[in-house]
C-alpha cells in the first residue's frame, strides 16, 4: 500500500502545482470552481495519510487548507488575496507532499526491500 501512495503522491506532486498555477491566470470561473474541489480531494488525501503515519501537525493544516478551499459555501475574497492563498497552498501542499513521500520511501526500505528498488527518486 506505501508504494501505491508513494506513486499517486509522485503523480500529485507533478499535477498539482500546475493545476494551481493555472489558476493564477486570467480565467473562467468554472476553473475556480474545480480548483476548490481539486485542492479538496487531495488535502482530504493528504490529511488521511498524515494522520495514518502520526503527523499530527500535517493533518491539521491539511484541515485548515480545506476548510480554506472548501467548495460548498465558499469564501468570497478579492482576486489578490485568492492569488496569495493559492501559492501558499503550492507551497504547503508540495511541501507537504515531498515529506510524506520520503516517509512512505523510508517505509518502503525497510518493511518491503524487494519492493524498494522500483521506487525512484
């Protein structure tokens, strides 16, 4: 299962920031709607992992970041502020993404050896 996460994590972390950057353009507002349910879907995930693995901390700003993006009864904020909110959620998200992957990796390396040595940096 760590190696499954490990590889939709891989996956997340390239997709993500790009989505979002995305969202930093002059654009649809569908587009802004997705991305509160792209962002929800992911914390969510993060959040789940996070709390499996005791990363208490990680699981808490993963909850504030979807109580921040949340799609049903949304913020309404001014575009600079929204700007600033998706950055740092890049930020945190990638951030957040890149060390619960070393840890799945970790995991990996020393419960399934054998599985180890498909996991690629």
């Amino acid at each position: 299962m760590d190696y499954f996460n490990y590889k939709v994590l891989t996956l997340i972390w390239f997709l993500l920031p790009v989505y979002l950057f995305i969202g930093l353009l002059p654009i649809p507002f569908w587009y802004h709607a997705s991305i509160r349910w792209v962002v929800l879907a992911v914390c969510i995930y993060l959040a789940i992992l996070s709390f499996t693995n005791n990363f208490i901390i990680i699981f808490v700003l993963m909850l504030c970041i979807v109580f921040l993006f949340r799609p049903i009864y949304p913020f309404i904020l001014e575009g600079i502020i929204w700007i600033t909110f998706n950055i740092a959620a890049i930020v945190l998200i990638s951030i957040t993404i890149y060390y619960i992957r070393e840890e799945l990796k970790r995991k990996a390396e020393k419960y399934f050896p054998d599985l180890s040595n498909n996991i690629n940096n």
